[in-house]
DNA sequence: CTACCTGCAAAAAGTTTGCAGGACA
DNA sequence: TGTCCTGCAAACTTTTTGCAGGTAG
C-alpha cells in the first residue's frame, strides 16, 4: 500500500528532512551543509561528485565548500533518502534527487551519455513479482538501459546512413 | 528474431571467438592470453578482477599472468563480446560470461552480497517497448534489484542447519 | 568547554599505462 | 627482425580519511 506513486508525503522540505536525519545521528545541520543541499536542490538535473565540488569550489561568495566536505555531504544526504546514486557514467557516481520524486529509470545514450528519465509501473511489478519468487525481499533497483538516443542514431538529417528506418 | 532465447550461434568455442576477435585487431592470441581465458571460463561464476587475479598471480605452475595483463584481457574479452560487466560490488566491476549463455538479471543480496540470477522475457519486452517510445534503440541494459535475499532476512530459525531440505 | 565540522593534503582502492626485456611470426 | 606481449612499478582516478584549526551550543 506505499509502492505505487510514491510521489507522496512530501509535506517535508529537503532542508527539514536533512535536519532530521542529521540530528538523528547526532550530527549538525550547519551552514555549510544547507549550502551543499541548496546547491543540490537547485535543479532537477543528475550529476556527479565532481560536479558538484566544481560548482561549490571557487566562488567569490562565501559559499565555498571543500571536495572533502562535499562528498561526506553527499553520503548523509543518500542515506538520509534525499538522494540515490542512480547510474554510474565515466567511472563516476552519479546521483539524482530521491525524495518527493518519483522513482524512476533511465536510457542511457552511449554516444552522447545522455540520460533519459522513464517509469514504468509493470516493470516495477514484474520485479517484484520475481524476487517474491525466489524469496528475495527488494529495497530498490537500478535499471540501466544502454543504446542510442534518438538524435545519436538519427543521422542528423539527409546523409542516408545505413541504419535508417527497419 | 535474434532476441530471444539467446543459448544460440554457440558453434565456435570462447578460444576460437576470442582469436578471431584478437586477429581482427591486429592482436595475437598468446599463450598467456588462453591461460586467462581458461581460468575464465572453468566455471560459470561471478568474479572481479581481483579474484582473477589472485588465481592467476602465485602459481606453480608456468601459468602465472600479472595484474595488468590480466586487466588488459579482461577488456579484450569484453570487447570480444566473450564477458561483460554485470554489476559493481564492493566497489568492483563484476563479471560474467557473455557468450553461449542467456542474458539475465540479479538480485543482489545488500547483506550477503549473494548474486542471484533470474531471465524474465517480459520485463525485456516491456524495457524494449519503452526505449521504442523514446526513439531510443537499445543494445543493452544493466537491472540490478537490491534488497535482502531469503536467508538474510528470514531468521536462521532455530540452528537446524541452514539449508537443509529445501 | 567539549563535541562536532571543515579544508587540506595524504591515503586508499581499483584500473590503466610507460617501459624494458621477451615472445611470436 | 620487427611487431606485438608481458610484468613490474609508477601513474591516474575517484572517493575516503587523518589531522589541525574553527565553529556551534
């Protein structure tokens, strides 16, 4: 009764649950960690470690944080359910939002490393359906659809390719 | 109609696809290069570098292969479409065969770290079906389901023996 | 004041690469 | 003989950790 749509209680902000789970572990929700979480909230796109310290190393502001700092950061926040480690591109993790967002998985473009975001109840069940099988209790997955996108196996117009349509 | 049912075209042995993979670049199948890929395919287990190499590094016998080469074969291999790369654990690229052998999914023990193998045709369909709405053409995909497998979460009951009669 | 944080640099861990000597054709 | 191979050690990459000084309560 709490597997489908998880798109549910989303009554807490990120910042409140980060707080609450920080707190729980006896730890402090300080400035520097708000700003890690509000740089990681800023949008909805996936990214990785690197990233992320690039974009919070070298500001003129004081919200500077340091490659240390951000990867624990980042290791709090997926085990406080913020965050989930959600593929992994050029020998890198990479993570997404995972709360108040609705689990999802992807297509990943071998060519150009995009990735696109798909959802699909009946695989869901399926999976289910056979870990019960085999006595298997799930706490999540990781699909990864490896191929080309549309626009990296569409020849980018004429040019013919072989390939085109079956 | 090469999609299902993969236990096919198993007409060359795993030594004569790998030569003709290594001869089409310009790479000579060595002696070395047959003891990996014995020590390879010997059983259908899992394995990861590491372990590769640990079998292969203190021998008795003249077949010793070290550290890089072992590495270095592993991607030939893969390239060769004899192994690819299943899952990570441990922080470690895991392998399997690839070649005579079904494609297939794991549930993977977050406990044990047991590998449990399954083959469901429909999520395969439906995970084709669903990169075909995309334009997305698929060569490939990576399902790993986590969670707790039988005997890690269902208590060893009494201390009968874990396993006995199924 | 004590416990927790942060940043830096160093350390780990897995994998790749440069190189000198050896093997194959 | 020339090219490809192999093993070793060093290099690289990503992520983690030790430590000294700083901050929260």
């Amino acid at each position: 009764m709490s597997n489908d749509l998880a798109s549910v209680e989303v009554s807490v902000s990120p910042a409140e649950k980060f707080e609450e789970y920080l707190r729980s572990q006896g730890m402090q929700f300080t400035a520097t960690r708000r700003i890690v979480l509000e740089e990681v909230f800023s949008d909805h796109e996936h990214f990785d470690a690197d990233q992320l310290v690039e974009r919070l190393s070298h500001r003129k502001d004081g919200r500077r944080v340091g490659r240390a700092t951000v990867y624990r950061a980042l290791n709090s926040m997926v085990e406080a359910g913020l965050l989930r480690k959600v593929a992994r591109a050029n020998d890198r993790e990479v993570y997404e939002h995972d709360y108040g967002y609705p689990q999802h998985d992807h297509l990943i473009c071998t060519k150009t490393g995009e990735m696109i975001e798909f959802r699909n109840d009946v695989i869901r069940e399926l999976i289910e359906k056979v870990a019960a099988e085999h006595g298997f209790q799930v706490t999540g997955h990781r699909l990864e659809v490896y191929g080309l996108s549309k626009e990296a196996h569409e020849p980018p117009k004429r040019r013919h390719s072989m390939l085109d349509r079956i």
